[in-house]
C-alpha cells in the first residue's frame, strides 16, 4: 500500500494524519503507536504547511529482513535546511523553519533520514517498525 | 511494560478499595520508578486505559474515547518534556565546561606583580561573573623599565574572555617592557581590529616607567584616565588621552605623555567598574576614589588597592555590576 498527499491547506494535514493512523491500525500497531505515528505526520505537514507552502507526505507499509512497518516521507521544494545536524540536536532553534521539531519526530520513530539543499528542498523519511 | 502494568493494577486496585493517602504515596513513588525507565505519558495513560478496562469490564465505550484522545495528545506534551530534560542535561554539561574554561582562564590570564625597589606596585582584579573581563599585564626587563597594561573589554562573560587571552598573546609577543606605549597601543589595535569579532572592542591604558629616570610615560586607548597624585603639589590630576578604543580602526595613532614621578607621588590605574560605583555622577565618584587614596596613602600599594575595592564596595548602590580591576604605582 502507497499514497500520497499533497500538502497545501491545512485540512490536508487532518487527511494525511487519517490516512497514516488507518495505515498504521491495519498493520497491527496500538493505540500508543497510532497516535505517536499520526503526531509524526502531523509534524512532517505542518512544517510543509507552514515553511514550504506545497509538498507531499507519502505513507507507505514497508516490509525489511521479515519485519514489517510503516514509512512517511514528507517532500518539499522549500527553502531547505541548511545545517541538518545542527536540526537534529534538542534545544536547537529551529522554531520558524522547515526543520522544526525534528529530534522530536526522531524520538517517536524508529529510523529518520534527511536529505536537503539549500533553496531546493527537503526530504524526511521516518519509519516505524511493528 | 508487562510487569509494570501488573504493579499499575495492583496499587490502582488497592486505591479504588481504599482511596487511602498511603496508596497515593504508593503511586506517586511509582510515577517516580517510571519517569526513571523513560516510560512516556501517552504509555502511562494508555496502562491506566488498559487496567481500567481489565477491572471494569463494563466501563463505558465514551469513558474510552475520552482515554484515546488523552493519549493522542499527551504525545505531544511527552516530546515538548523530553525535549526540556535533554536540554536540562545539557546545561549542566555546559556548566561543567564553563568551571572547567573559568579554571583554565585564571592559569591563562594569571598576573604576577613584579617586586622591584625603585617602585610600590599593588594590584587587584575582582569578576563580577565566573570569567573576567578585565586583565592587567606587566612587562618587566632586566629592571630598566616596567610596563603596565590595564585592559577591559567592552562586554562580558565568555566572548570577553576569549578576546582577552589574545589581547595577553599580543603582549607576550611585545616582549620588551622599554617600548613605548603609542608604539603598544598600535601593535595591538592591529591586532584585535584584524582577529577580533566587529562588535568586540578593547579599552586599554598602557604605562611604562623608565626605572633610573623615574619618568611614567603612558597612553589610552579609549580607557579610563588613571588618577596621578602630585605630593609636592598635594594635587591630584587626570592622566587620561584622546584615542580610540582597540579593534575600531585599522591605522589608528595613539599618543602618549610623560610624567616625572617624585618620592609621595602615586598613579591609580582602574577600569570603568571602580569608578561606576554611582549610576548618577561620574565625576563625583573620581573625588571620592582621590579622597580614599589620600586616606589610606600611608599604606603599601597592595594594602591601598585593598582598602579602596573594601570602601568602594560600601558606597555602591546595589553592589558592584562591573569587573573591578586597580593598579597602583607608588613611589
């Protein structure tokens, strides 16, 4: 299973976080990760709502060395980051910008990658694993 | 998080029968166990959920709801608590290296009063925060001449600090104490207007004493101007200059004045935290520091850097808010 969602108004945050939570319930996770899983989403759109106008989140199952789990990435053609590790680190200053509240999304995850350039854009991929 | 559910039940189950203070303790003590094991909230609801459901099986479907959506949205308020204890462990972390930079720093900046006959030399430094932001330097050669740099830099705190060890370096690499200070004032203007951050500036007063002559030469920059006593006049005078501050202009000429110094004549050299002990008149303030020198004039130089820091720190209004830095030459 694959989808994607385009990330323009904020009502588009709501359908992705649904879309993601169904995802997540039919592959087995519990309440506690379903919300964890829909508050990632919510973050990933919001930052896409709020610093890049338009990009898209994708959720995907995502099966790996018979394990099972779900993936979101959320892309943008945003203003990018321009240190990721420095995104990545508790108590940086990331409030008003695409990175924001990342080291959170990576607590409540279990992988994340970044990649970002400057003035081009910016992907996240976060996974859960079941 | 099975067994900790099993211990959830038992002390909830005892607290529902009893609804005693010590089963609140219980829990409290429990909470604590938990927070130990990084055990979020969302988890901590959803076992309350959980048990709930095992002991009331007939627990109404809304009461359900009403778990699920404080589940949903205390996973955000456990990312917002986590995020506030890593940056709790940082800043002791910080702390630490800040002890151990405040450590390094006093080995750093150490200033050794040189012991010479011709001269009484006394000084005194005091931080108002951990790392000084003023730093007193002394060039002394093979007893011919004794120079002085009484430094301040305008700010505080750890860039202060940091600017200062390279203003120590670019004296250490004066090495001679017979140059004069125009010539000091710009080697190190060069200096700090190169290596040195825009908003960083440097006020310094330089003397040099001409040991067989008994001749003060000295410049500023941009610095507080040091309070001579003239005995035979039984007078005090401002031994200030006109020059800018350290690291403004790249070609700056400073220039300097010289004084011959008598037996009973004395030179207070200070940053701005001695005579800012009253926010209202500056030059008031000067008055007092001359009336206190001429009191205590009797003393060793040491004695009377010691005696003014005692008095002034009486005086001032709501305690000193400066670095307090004095040098006193005394013939």
């Amino acid at each position: 299973m694959k989808s994607t969602i385009n990330i323009t108004t904020e009502w588009d945050i709501v359908t992705a976080r649904e879309i993601g939570r169904n995802e997540a319930k039919k592959i087995g996770f519990d309440t506690v990760n379903q919300a964890r899983i829909a508050t990632v989403i919510s973050e990933l759109a919001r930052n896409i709502y709020l610093y890049a106008s338009v990009g898209t989140i994708t959720i995907e199952t995502v099966e790996q060395d018979g394990k099972v789990g779900l993936a979101i990435t959320a892309a943008d053609q945003g203003p990018g980051i321009e240190d990721v590790r420095a995104v990545m680190q508790d108590g940086f200053s990331t409030s008003g910008s695409i990175g924001a509240g990342l080291p959170g999304v990576k607590r409540l995850m279990d992988d994340i990658e970044i990649q970002s350039q400057l003035k081009e854009g910016t992907t996240v991929r976060v996974k859960k694993w079941l | 998080m099975k067994e900790l559910k099993i211990q959830y039940k038992k002390i909830l189950v005892d607290y529902i029968e009893n609804q005693s203070e010590r089963n609140l303790y219980i829990g409290q003590n429990f909470i604590r166990q938990l927070i130990q094991k990084n055990i979020t909230p969302e988890e901590v609801i959803h076992m309350h959920k959980q048990v709930m459901e095992e002991i009331f099986p007939e627990l109404p479907v809304v009461s359900r709801h009403g778990y699920d959506f404080l589940i949903e949205i205390m996973v955000y308020f456990g990312l917002t608590l986590k995020e506030h204890q890593m940056l709790l462990e940082q800043q002791e972390e910080m702390r630490i290296e800040m002890n151990v930079a405040t450590k390094i720093q006093s080995v750093l900046l150490k200033t050794t009063v040189p012991q010479i006959d011709e001269i009484d030399i006394g000084m005194l430094s005091i931080p108002i925060r951990k790392m000084n932001g003023d730093y007193v330097h002394f060039l002394n050669d093979e007893e011919n001449y004794v120079g002085v740099a009484v430094t301040d830099v305008v700010g505080k705190g750890v860039p202060a600090a940091l600017c200062m060890s390279m203003v120590k370096y670019g004296l250490d690499t004066l090495e001679y104490a017979e140059n004069n200070p125009s010539y000091v004032l710009e080697v190190l203007n060069r200096i700090i207007e190169k290596s040195v951050d825009d908003s960083m500036f440097v006020s310094m007063f330089y003397g040099r004493l001409d040991l067989a002559r008994s001749i003060f030469t000295y410049g500023s920059a941009g610095h507080e101007p040091a309070i001579y006593y003239n005995a035979a006049d039984n007078a005090f005078y401002g031994l200030g200059a006109k020059g800018l501050l350290l690291g403004i202009m790249p070609e700056m000429k400073y220039e300097q004045t010289e004084i011959p110094l008598y037996e009973g004549d004395f030179i207070i050299m200070m940053t701005d935290g001695v005579t800012e002990f009253r926010h209202d008149d500056k030059i008031d303030s000067r008055k007092i520091i001359e009336q206190l020198a001429l009191t205590y004039s009797h003393l060793s130089a040491q004695e009377m850097c010691e005696k003014l820091y005692e008095e002034l720190q009486k005086l001032q209004e709501q305690g000193l808010d400066d670095d307090f830095t004095v040098v006193i030459f005394k013939k």
